[in-house]
C-alpha cells in the first residue's frame, strides 16, 4: 500500500508531546484525526461545486505508521454494478479482475491515498489548523481529567499575565502534568495581594469547567472561605489530627466599600476539656494565626469558641465587642436581640456594619444589636 513520507515523525510527535503536555498516543490521535480532515478537504478541492454531507466521508480511514514515518489512507467501498459515487462505490468488473469470487454488495478496502504532490497546499494547511485545533481540545480534556478531583483543593500559583481584569495564572496538580494555566477573576482576588509577575501565591481550586472553551479551564480563587480553612490546617496540627475542628466559617474578602477591610470570622471547637481550641489556632504569640494573616495580606481574622448555646455562640461571634446580653426574640425564625453598652455598639456593629454581618453569616442567626441603657429605659 502506498504510504505519504512524515519525516521525522517521531521526533515531531515527542516535541509536540512535551510542549503541550499530552501522552503521545493523544498526539498521534490528533495528528491522525487532523491528516484524515486535511485530506477531506482535498476532495472538496477535487469534486468543486458538490456537496457534501457530514457522513460522506465515514468510510475513509488513515493508518498513522511510526516505524515508517508515514501514512495511507483506506476507503471501504461497495460493489456496484455501475457506479455513481467513486468515493463508496467501485465498479464489479474492477474487481473481478483480481477477485473472481466477487460480487455486487461485498465491501472491499482500497488504499486511496494521494501522492504527496497531489495533496495540495490547502489540504496540507488546513491539516496544521486542524493539528492545533485538536491539541487544544485533547489539552483541554486532559486538564479536565486531570483537576476535575481536585476542585476545592488549594494550589500553588504563579502569575503569568493579566488579561482584562482577570490574572492567568500557572497552576501544577503535583501529579502527571506539569504547568497548566488558571484564571483568577476580579472578584476572586484580594484587594491587598500584590499581582506582579512571575509571583507566587496560593490559591484555591474553585471550578473546573466542562464545555469547549478557548481560555483556561481552570478558576482559581484568592477570596473562597477554603483558602482559609486550608490555611489553619496546614498551621494548626491540632485540626490535622482532629482534636480541634473548624465547625464554621464567614468570610468578606471583598467588602462592598474600599473603607472597609477583609475580614474573616471562623469558629472552632474541640471535644477535648484540656484543649483550647481558640488559644491552638492563635499559637505562641499569635504565631500560628499570625502567618495565616501573612499569606492572606494582612485580612483581619477572628478566632472564636463554638458553643451549641445559640446565645453564647452569638455573644462569642460578636468579638471582640463585649456582649451584656444575648435574647432569643424568635428561636423559629431565627432572631435575636443583643445589648451591649454604649461604648460596645460601635465596635459590636463594625465598620460599616462587617462585624455584625460576618457573625450573622457565622452563626446563622439574624442579629439585632442595641444599647443596652436604652432599650432597659424604654422597656
């Protein structure tokens, strides 16, 4: 059969492997699925003003040889009596001359690969477009595969450039693949976070999506609530070996006005007496929390102590605000009333209502905060 030379197809094949990271038998495919398009085009060429449907060229298929550095291409065609399509059909007087047995329906396969000359400039152009298009989709899948159990991980990251608003960024699994590039939107980024090139911060696997996309395939956060926990449990060993767990979280990374800082409330519990599990998270002089504050820009944190006390908890979440009172106006809904005294309401609500909005978050519960001199006065 005759075979269309591929010089060097070997060495094309690992060079294309390592630069965009895929196993060479996803190459080979692609580089098959791309000559096979290439070669469709060129009987477009040959057949002008016919046209075709997308199954017209179903019964053709190439054959990549690596040893041989080349490749053919077979049409399984039809016996027919008289034909009408020379690309389905091939005539039984044709075959009978070296196939006595033949008859009118039998499928035979014929090698209809063109010479190289033949193939055409167009054809062979259009083969590298199609190359390059299924390399992309093939990285794509592998990516997919790849970080698809990886969602809600934490990664390490580099920045690569910034388009529009968002930051690229180049993320490895630790795995099988090396590099691959992420995107950090604006509202997944913290506004203290230095973004320059070639820096390196940590980020938390948010979406792998699904779907054809030209962009990358992975979106990175800097703001998710994850990150932090992630954070506290590579500083905690306490969390890692269970003997205190983070049972919830609020975070504001990205507050609704710039006078206003990150922020995070997180809320911790052990089912050890001798064990403070607030005091594990802060560490020897604040060591401990102190580098979570360092990776996450300077974000304020607060530690606080569960409680399966709603008022306690909520009293707790409210920190560092001193509370006098916690009432549960409606345990249904939800509702409660905190008093506190007149030099606590300011710090109690927070600047510009954070520190109230993050214990809601964190608790659950609607809070109400008032002085505690009024509200006895009135009442």
């Amino acid at each position: 059969m005759a075979l269309v030379s591929l010089p060097k197809l070997k060495d094309m094949i690992e060079e294309i492997s390592q630069r965009h990271n895929l196993p060479k038998s996803a190459v080979q495919e692609a580089l098959r699925e791309a000559l096979l398009k290439g070669y469709e085009r060129f009987r477009r060429s040959q057949n002008l003003g016919q046209s075709f449907s997308e199954e017209y060229f179903d019964n053709f298929e190439l054959q990549l040889d690596i040893d041989e550095e080349g490749f053919r291409i077979l049409s399984t065609k039809t016996i027919v009596d008289e034909v009408k399509c020379e690309d389905h059909h091939i005539a039984l007087k044709e075959v009978l001359r070296v196939a006595e047995e033949a008859q009118i329906g039998d499928s035979v396969v014929l090698d209809v690969t063109p010479k190289k000359k033949d193939f055409g400039r167009m054809a062979a152009i259009q083969t590298k477009q199609v190359l390059l298009q299924k390399l992309r989709g093939s990285q794509r899948k592998l990516i997919q595969e790849e970080f698809q159990d990886l969602e809600s991980e934490v990664l390490q990251a580099r920045v690569l450039r910034f388009e529009r608003q968002s930051i690229i960024m180049a993320v490895s699994s630790g795995f099988k693949m090396p590099e691959v590039e992420a995107e950090l939107p604006k509202r997944e980024q913290l506004p203290n976070d230095n973004y320059r090139a070639n820096a390196t911060f940590k980020v938390y696997l948010k979406k792998v999506r699904e779907g054809p996309y030209r962009g990358p395939q992975l979106i990175v956060s800097r703001a998710a609530a994850g990150l932090v926990v992630y954070l506290f449990e590579n500083e905690v060993p306490e969390i890692e070996e269970e003997i205190v767990r983070i049972v919830a979280i609020a975070r504001e990374a990205n507050p609704p006005s710039r006078h206003v800082g990150p922020r995070t409330k997180i809320s911790v519990d052990t089912y050890e007496r001798d064990v403070d599990p607030v005091g594990a998270c802060i560490g020897a002089r604040g060591s401990r929390i102190q580098a979570v504050v360092n990776e996450l820009r300077g974000e304020k944190i607060d530690v606080i102590r569960w409680s399966p006390d709603p008022a306690t908890y909520i009293a707790n979440a409210l920190s560092p605000a001193r509370v006098n009172q916690v009432l549960l106006v409606n345990p249904e809904e939800r509702k409660s009333l905190v008093l506190v005294a007149k030099d606590q309401l300011s710090l109690a609500i927070g600047k510009e209502g954070q520190n109230v909005r993050l214990a809601a978050r964190l608790t659950g519960w609607k809070i109400d905060i008032k002085d505690t001199a009024k509200y006895e006065e009135a009442g």
